[in-house]
C-alpha cells in the first residue's frame, strides 16, 4: 500500500467537510462524486443555482445563499484595516475562491481546495486574506507530496515531500530554514514517519565554495537550533536519496541516503524538480500544498485530473487532522 492508499483510508475515518469553489468544471465535480461516494469527504461545491450536482454533493451559490449578509460581514472584519466599503465587501465575496475560504475561516467548512481553474497567486492571496498565516508561522510556504511508483528499485510506492517548488522564490536563510521546520510538520502529518530533511544544494558537504552554497549551511544552522528531528546539509540529490552515495560523500550522516524530506534552495531548482520527479521519474505529484496558514487551504495545477483532486481532498483531509490534535485547536 503506498502512501496515497493509506491517505485515503484516513480519510475515510475521518470524513471531514471540504469546499470546492469551482463547482462547475468537470473535473472538479467527479472528484467530489467521487469523494462523496467513497466516503473520504463530506463535500460542498460552489456553484450557480440550478447546477446539476453528483449523488451526496452539497451546493452552495453566494450569490443567493442566505448567508451572504453575515459573509460579507465576515469580509468586513477580516479586512478591518484595510477598511473596505460595503461595496467592496459585497464584490469581493461573489469570488468564489474568497467565499470558500471565508467558509474554513469562520467553521463552516474544514478546509477549501481551489486552483483547477484559478491561478495560483488568485488561489493563495484568497488563503491568505481570508484565513492568514498560523500562529507563529513567519510565513506561507508549499510543497508537493511525491510518491514514487510502485516499480521503483529501492522504494517502491514511497512518499517524499519536495518544498518549496510552488511559492517563496528566493527565500533567505532564514526563511529556508522556516521551509525546512514546516515540511517536516508537513512530512509527519501525511507519511506517519519521522522527518529526514536534506538541505539541498549543488556541494555536499563543502565539496564546492559559492555564496549560494554558504545561504544552504546558513539555513541549517539555523534550523537545527530547535529541530527535533534529524536534519542536515549541505547536500547534493544522490547524497541525500542514493544510500551508497550517501554513504560515500557524508559518512555518518544520520539522514544522508534516507531523506524523506527534500528542501530546495530556491524555487527554480524546486519546481525544476518535482517536474522532473514527475515526467521523467514517473513519481506522483500531488500539489502545490500549502503549509503555514491558520486552517488548510489548498492549491491546484490547472492540468489537474480529477484523481490528482480526489488524492488532494485526502492530503487536505490529513491536515486537518494535524491541526485538531494541536492542543487548543478546534474546526
């Protein structure tokens, strides 16, 4: 059983509510049927009154829903500093993407997966306004869960968190280092394992002087003064992935060869390769996945099938999850 197998039967013990806020593409409507059907998701779609919708799919229009009033006031009081009109809060929430996460914000829904139509910064800025960053959280970072085919020669179905591929450009070393703390939340959240987090470069092990191989171990030495769990760099992929080239170019390492967590130094090389992973290593990639908001919101490719929509809801599911066993926390 790969990890996607094992997402989805969580799910299915859970059975958490997620909105959808582009309720009439094709795609997205199979995959809440579907989710609905196999009891992963209790699903909400929004959509224009009237759309036909799957067997046990909710629907919502925010154009006439009778909760529009109290979502615009809502609206009003999320974006109080900004100091919008009515007007303005009126038009705002006719966006689906801002209802959905107006829905996670306030309790009425658990988590919202939009980008199968949106683009991702419309996807992310909805998040962000609407349900903002964790407690704590210095920023909003993504990651793609990569889960290898089952014909791989020495991990056959294995899950990997690649991040971030899909949103900080350029990070500082402090902020990679932030990237590294919340992908192994991530990684602990969604494979059951404990994270092994490689700091990613072109040198392992000062195997090669640049001041972009200095931001990597800078990045470390900042993650590591309160990571509880092993972490190190910098490394190259082969040495991270590869046992005996980890053996060989980082003797001792504790997670050189065993990396289950991947962190690129920027985002040219991150999604430079997840998409290699993909088309040429035939991994899955389930993602962008947003990690550092204050509830789950969760983003698309727009070359999105219906099943990478049904494998999102059951890593979307398994945050939720993550979330409610946080002291204090609640949906």
């Amino acid at each position: 059983m790969n990890v996607l197998d094992t997402l989805r039967d969580r799910a299915r013990g859970a059975c958490h509510h997620v909105v959808l806020p582009e309720g009439t593409d094709p795609r997205v409507q199979e995959a809440a049927g579907r989710a609905v059907a196999e009891g992963l998701a209790r699903v909400t779609l929004l959509a224009p009154e009237g759309t036909a919708m799957p067997e046990g799919v909710t629907s919502e229009d925010p154009a006439v829903s009778p909760r529009r009033e109290a979502m615009r006031d809502a609206y009003l009081r999320v974006r109080a500093k900004k100091a919008p009109t009515a007007e303005q809060a009126e038009e705002a929430i006719s966006d689906p993407l801002v209802w959905a996460a107006l829905m996670v914000r306030e309790g009425l829904a658990d988590g919202t997966i939009g980008g199968a139509v949106a683009t991702t910064s419309d996807t992310v800025r909805a998040a962000l306004q609407m349900i903002g960053t964790a407690p704590g959280a210095p920023l909003v970072s993504s990651f793609f869960l990569m889960v290898l085919p089952d014909s791989h020669p020495t991990r056959p179905g294995a899950g990997l968190i690649f991040s971030d591929c899909g949103l900080v450009i350029a990070p500082s070393p402090k902020e990679l280092a932030a990237i590294a703390h919340q992908a192994a939340a991530s990684a602990a959240a969604l494979l059951g394992e404990m994270p092994k987090v490689a700091m990613l470069s072109f040198s392992t092990k000062g195997s090669a002087r640049h001041e972009k191989v200095t931001a990597v171990t800078e990045a470390l030495d900042i993650a590591r003064k309160d990571a509880d769990f092993p972490i190190d760099g910098e490394l190259q992929f082969d040495a991270a992935f590869d046992a005996g080239v980890g053996q060989k170019k980082a003797p001792g390492s504790e997670v050189a060869g065993q990396a289950n967590v991947l962190i690129f130094p920027d985002l040219d090389a991150g999604n430079i390769g997840y998409k290699i992973a993909q088309r040429i290593g035939g991994a899955t990639a389930i993602g962008p996945v947003l990690q550092g908001l204050a509830r789950p919101a969760n983003d698309l490719s727009r070359g999105c099938t219906a099943d990478d929509i049904l494998d999102m809801i059951a890593v979307t599911s398994a945050q939720i999850d993550a979330r409610k066993a946080i002291p204090g926390e609640t949906t």
